[in-house]
C-alpha cells in the first residue's frame, strides 16, 4: 500500500515504511483551510492546517510512502486515528507520479482529503487572515508556525522546481507580520 502525504506527513510520517518517494499528484491543490484543535491549535485558538482542493489542471507536492506487511495494519490504524479521528479527514484513492526521471506508471496511493462537511474545516481566508490565526496556535505536535515553515522548508528543498502560491504567500505574509522570527543565511550575511 502506497500513503500520500502533503503536510506534516512529508517530514514526520509517525508510522514504520519501506520506502519514500518524492512526487506529486494531479488535479488538485494544497490550502490551508482545514481546522486543527489538537495537533497544532487548541479549541480556544484553531491551528490551520492543509487539505486537498479539487482543482483542474493543478498539481500538488508531498511524499508517498510504500507500507508492507506488518507495517500496513500499523500505519492504517496509526492514520485513522491521526487523520480520520482527530482531523476530520476521508481517504480517497490518487495517482501519485514519483519525481525519479525513470518513474514507470503512476502509483496508485491513499490519502486523506479534510472536506467542507467535516466540522473543523474552516475554508478560504486571505494569505494575511491565516499567517494571523497560525502565529496565535499551538497544539501537543507544536507550534502551527512550525508547521507552516517545514511545509515551505519540505516545497524549497525537494521540490525547488514546483510551485506553491498559496504556501508560500502564507509564508510571506506570516514574516511580514513577525519579522524578527524568520530571517535567512543572506539576510545575516548582509548585517
């Protein structure tokens, strides 16, 4: 069984595997509209975390994850708790492309989608309304800016040639507001 991941999954999977792939899956994109009040908010401050949109012609980044045996009843149960329980997420049935140049066939993979039905999901804001919400919430996994910074982090360094607008606006509009928390080896190169 093949595990799409494309949040917190692309750098702290949380469950044994044989194998990881880097790649991506078509039609739809990454938002941060999903609602989070245990893993990276509270229920007095919701973290934003992200879920899948359906959209034509898009493409999304993450880590696909290869389980066998053993490891296959261990990460189902370890997901549906962490995804389906907690998050508020459905599995649906993807191709993920592998970014390896001598990639064959698409690999079909499962992954967890948050909807508009599911009670925490909280939609579309604008890039500055969600930097606010996610600098203000923390949960038991960690502060939400951490999440938010690793996803930037994981779309620079493995996958510098993908676009993410919407990630990266998040990103942009959160240092705008905390300056003095983000800064770069350029920026200390130039003071």
């Amino acid at each position: 069984v093949w595990i799409f991941g494309y949040g917190s999954l692309v750098w702290r999977p949380g469950f044994e595997f044989t194998s990881r792939k880097v790649g991506f899956i078509r039609g739809y994109s990454r938002r941060f509209w999903q609602g989070d009040t245990f893993h990276r908010g509270s229920e007095r401050a919701p973290g934003r975390v992200v879920t899948l949109q359906e959209e034509r012609g898009a493409c999304t980044w993450g880590v696909a994850y290869e389980v066998r045996g053993e490891q296959v009843a261990a990460s189902l149960q370890y997901l549906n708790m962490r995804e389906a329980v907690l998050g508020g997420y459905d599995t649906k049935l993807v191709k993920f492309h592998p970014q390896e140049k001598d990639a064959e066939e698409p690999i079909l993979a499962l992954v967890y989608i948050a909807t508009p039905q599911n009670p925490s999901y909280l939609g579309p804001a604008s890039e500055e309304d969600i930097a606010a919400q996610i600098i203000v919430s923390s949960g038991c996994a960690g502060h939400n800016i951490e999440y938010l910074l690793r996803l930037a982090d994981f779309m620079r360094y493995f996958c510098p040639q993908a676009e993410d607008k919407h990630l990266f606006s998040i990103e942009e509009a959160l240092v705008s507001i905390l300056p003095c928390l983000y800064y770069t080896e350029d920026s200390l190169e130039e003071t």
